[in-house]
C-alpha cells in the first residue's frame, strides 16, 4: 500500500565506513549559519576605536528526544513541507487545496519527496506549503506560506508500478527567505546504517482508518534491520523485496508508526554538532497498514541518492 503522505519508519543494515560528502558538509553548515549566526556590532569606550564584530549563534537545541507520537512545536520542523493540488477557482473566485504529500526542503528553492506523490489521483503536485504547523489554526506558532510549483521530476529508475526508486524533488517557483520557521534539512552525512532511531513527521493519519492530522505530529521509530527481507516479500509494489542498499526499514514494537498521507515526508535524525539543524535519511514510501507493532515500513534510502540530488539542484540552477 502506498502511504500518501504521514510519518516514519526506518532499518538498518550493514556496510563500511562512508565518507562524508564535503558538498553536503558544505552546505548544511552555510544553512545553519545563514539562519541562525548573526554578527553583532560592538565598539571599545575610548575615541576613534574602530568597530569590531563578534558572532551571535542561536543555535540551540532544547527539545527532548520524542518517544511517541505527539504534536510538533513550533518552529520545530522548518524544513517540513506539504505538496498538494490546487484547484481553478470556481465562479465565485473560491479556490480549493487537496494535500495529500509530505516534503523535505533541502535548498532555497528544492523539495524533496517521493516520486509516487507525482501520480496521485487526487491531480498534480502544483502548490507546497512551508512554515506550516496547524491547518487548523492562524494563532499558532507558525509561518505558512504557499509556493507554486516550476516543475518537478522523478528518479529515472522510477517506475509507478513499482516502488524502488521512490524518490523525486519538486523546484519551487521562487526561492524561500529563510527565517527560524522555514529553512532546509541537511542532506544525510551517512547511510543510516549506523542509527538506531529515527524521528518522522507528517500530517496523514493517526490510524489506517481515519483522516488527515491538522496538526503537524513526530513520533520516534527504530531501526528494524533487515525486517524487512521476509515481511515484504509478497508485496505487489516490491517484487524483488526489500532492498537494503537503496531502502530503510523502520518501525516500532508499539502502536507507532508512519500513515496515509505521509508519503514524500522525512524520516530525520538529529545533527550531531548542530542541535537546530536535522538530516534527511530517507523518505516514507510504502508499508503493510499502519501502527501495527513489529510490522515495519520501507524508506528511500536518501543516501544512496546523493549524486542524482546534486547533479538534479546543479542542472536545474544553470537553466
């Protein structure tokens, strides 16, 4: 069953030493301190003293590490993004959004996402939404705003009928200022092999049977190892079963677990030196129902994607 969009779940396997791509260090490091480093002005008391500079780092990391699946806080999740469709508008000028994915920003003007919310019935992925925390509410603590989409592709591998390969990124229209309540992940400095735990996020839903979450919601997952292997084998969408190069296998011995509507949304792990800043490991692609215990779901491996991303953001930028 394909999961339109909702929360997490993740596996690990084994594998050497990876080298951390100095791009990816690059970049995640330019974004912490683009939002949160400022340079503060301060003069000496005595005349003529030339005007110095020192680094203000706002980078704090307050938040407790979740156990189970509760509401995000504000400003928690800057890079979550919502992919929908937006309807024409109607006689009297009313228009109408149909979200149905998750997304991960990962630049100013890129969101990463399942390839599989591209061929959703409910139309194409043409609006995303940013700095959103409850739909339900303008008094929260949140800073939504809508971009249009210029256009989005899969992976080349990618096949609708199947779900290896489950990856895809969507070019805003404009880029995104970034501020505390919109800025993007990091992309991933390893596999994950070597992560026990996973936290994913999403507005699907709370049960397999049920609706969308208005409020953005986190739970913590485990990696399964290579669950996986067996309890995927029969699936119609991954006939060839797991595969633990490119997929992740995460889930819960509790009635926690990623759902529909939580397709594209990441599955993160907090930076190690950076405690405002996350990582994207993989993305919820695909699962057997939701929140049954010991009952793993299946992830794109980010990782493994890394050179098509680059290549992808790089091409694009010189169009």
């Amino acid at each position: 069953m394909k999961r339109i969009c909702a929360f997490l779940i993740m596996s690990l396997h084994w594998t050497s030493i990876i080298t951390q791509d100095p791009e990816v260090v690059q970049s995640c490091t330019k974004y912490k301190k683009d939002v949160f480093e400022e340079q503060v002005a301060f003069s000496h008391f005595f005349p003529n003293a030339p005007v110095e500079y020192e680094t203000l780092d706002n980078c704090h990391g307050a938040r407790p590490l979740i156990v189970g699946g509760m509401p995000a806080e504000g400003k928690e999740f800057p890079h979550m993004a919502r992919l929908g469709h937006r309807r024409a508008a109607d006689a009297d000028g009313k228009t109408a959004t149909d979200w149905f994915c998750g997304g991960t920003l990962i630049s100013d003007r890129f969101v990463l996402t399942a390839a599989h919310c591209f061929y959703s019935i409910r139309g194409v992925v043409n609006i995303v939404r940013l700095g959103e925390l409850d739909f339900d509410s303008d008094k929260d603590d949140a800073d939504p705003e809508d971009f249009g989409v210029r256009s989005y592709k899969e992976h080349p591998n990618y096949d609708n009928s199947l779900l290896y390969d489950d990856i895809g990124l969507v070019e805003l229209d404009e880029p995104v200022k970034f501020n505390y309540y919109k800025h993007p992940a990091c992309l991933p400095y390893d596999d994950g092999s070597r992560h026990n735990t996973f936290i994913a996020i999403g507005w699907g839903h709370k049960a397999l049977v049920g609706s969308d979450s208005n409020m953005l919601l986190k739970v913590k997952l485990n990696a399964y190892n290579n669950v996986c292997r067996y309890k995927i084998e029969s699936s119609d969408e991954l006939p060839r079963g797991f595969n633990a190069t490119t997929q992740l296998c995460i889930g819960s011995s509790e009635l926690k677990d990623t759902c529909t509507g939580d397709s594209g949304g990441p599955v993160l792990d907090y930076h190690k030196d950076y405690p405002c800043m996350y990582h994207v490991l993989g993305i919820t692609s695909t699962g057997i129902g939701c929140g049954t215990p010991n009952i793993p779901g299946v992830y794109t491996r980010v990782h493994f994607y890394l050179d098509w991303i680059k290549r992808e953001i790089t091409n694009t930028s010189k169009n």
